[in-house]
C-alpha cells in the first residue's frame, strides 16, 4: 500500500504555514493530503492557525480567541495574505482529490462547539469522505465521533505503547515517534529528514508521513517504491 504524503501545515518549508498560497501548491503538484488547524475567534469564527496567538505568524499580536473575525482578517501572514477562515480553505482544498486533516486546537483553549462547526463546512463543502479529524485533546475526538460516527479520527500523540486502550472508531494514531510494536495505523509527524522518510515509507503499519517539505517526501516515496518493485 502507498504511504501517503501529508503537507504540514501545507508547505511551510516554500509558503508562509497554513497559508492558501501553499495549499494551493501543494495540490497543484501532486500531494495526497493537507494537515491544517483550526481555532475560534472571539465572535464564533473558524479561522486556520496552529498557534493560539497570532504573534509568531502575522504582523499581528494576540490571542485567537480574544480577537474577532474582523481583525484577525486585518492581520498579514509573510506573503502578505489574510489569516485564511475555514470556508476559504475548504473553498480551495474542494476543488482538488487530497485528503484533509483538520486539528481541533483545543489543547489549550477549549473553544465551545468548535468539533460541530467545523462538521457543519465539512458536510456544507461534501468533504466527508476526505476529512480525517485528529487532536491531542482526545476529548474533541470523542466529541466529533458522537456527533459524526463516520467520520475518520485519530489521536495526536507522541508516542503510544503497544497494549495502550484505543478506542476502536479511532481510524489511525499521528504520532510523533513510530512505534514498530503498535498494530494500528500510524501517519507519523513532522518528517524532513530524508533518511527517517526512505525508513518510515517501508515501515509495517505506516500509512502516512507528514512533512514541511512534500517535494522531497514524494521524490523519496518514488525510490522506495521503486527499489521494492511497487508501481509508483
């Protein structure tokens, strides 16, 4: 079975991260999937951003959930683009056949139904069966799967022991350090290192890398597939 390559974040190692200019690269050259996170503003809006604050990624300063749709949309990532909503992402990644995972931000900062909005543009944009929802607060996870059982889920983590109790709706683990000894699905993060990609793309149990620098990783699949006599 192929591994299937996750852009982190879209692809921060060219594009400002969770950007649309880097999705929209990213898919326009072939990935099998994007990882982005999304958050909550002040007055109840889905916008994409890994940190809780916008200090490390705007020209902008503070909290997510103490600012407004409004001005969150006034601040600049590098490239100059607005913070992006999650329509805008799920407006752009619809037109293209990759895979989506979406983390819930909620490890922090429990943002109040953030798990069923973010359902509601998954079904709005009938982006169902592309979606995978994960997040190290495995409590939205449990969230996401009462309100949409047939949902893809997985639990962040960085590491899992083989014998841990999963629950069985979890359809992966995204884990930090692979783990050879767990027999379950594992998408492993944040793979850069070329040498870590040609082990983990050969890998039992192995179903998808996530990196900063998707050109590589698919540049790599390909020797790896090759070597093994597998069709690229």
């Amino acid at each position: 079975m192929t591994v299937a390559i996750f852009g982190h974040r879209g692809y921060p190692a060219r594009f400002p991260e969770n950007s649309l200019q880097g999705f929209e690269y990213a898919c326009e050259h072939g990935i099998d999937g994007i990882e982005t996170d999304v958050q909550m503003s002040a007055d109840g809006h889905l916008v994409i951003m890994h940190d809780e604050r916008v200090d490390r990624t705007t020209d902008g300063s503070g909290w997510i959930a103490d600012l407004t749709r409004t001005q969150l949309k006034g601040m600049r990532l590098a490239d100059g683009e607005h913070i992006p909503s999650l329509r805008e992402a799920l407006t752009l990644l619809s037109h293209y056949d990759v895979m989506v995972n979406i983390e819930f931000k909620t490890g922090k900062i429990r943002y109040p139904g953030i798990e069923a909005l973010t359902q509601d543009y998954v079904e709005q944009f009938n982006m169902q069966d592309r979606v995978i929802y994960s997040s190290f607060n495995h409590d939205s996870i449990n969230v996401i799967h009462t309100l949409a059982p047939k949902m893809k889920t997985a639990w962040l983590a960085s590491r899992v022991l083989r014998g841990a109790s999963l629950p069985a709706y979890l359809e992966a683990v995204h884990i930090e350090h692979y783990n050879s000894r767990l027999n379950k699905a594992q998408r492993v993060w944040t793979i850069d290192d070329p040498l870590k990609m040609k082990k983990l793309f050969a890998a039992p149990y192995v179903t998808g890398l996530i990196t900063n620098r998707f050109e590589e990783a698919m540049d790599m699949r390909a020797l790896v597939e090759q070597g093994s006599g597998a069709t690229v």
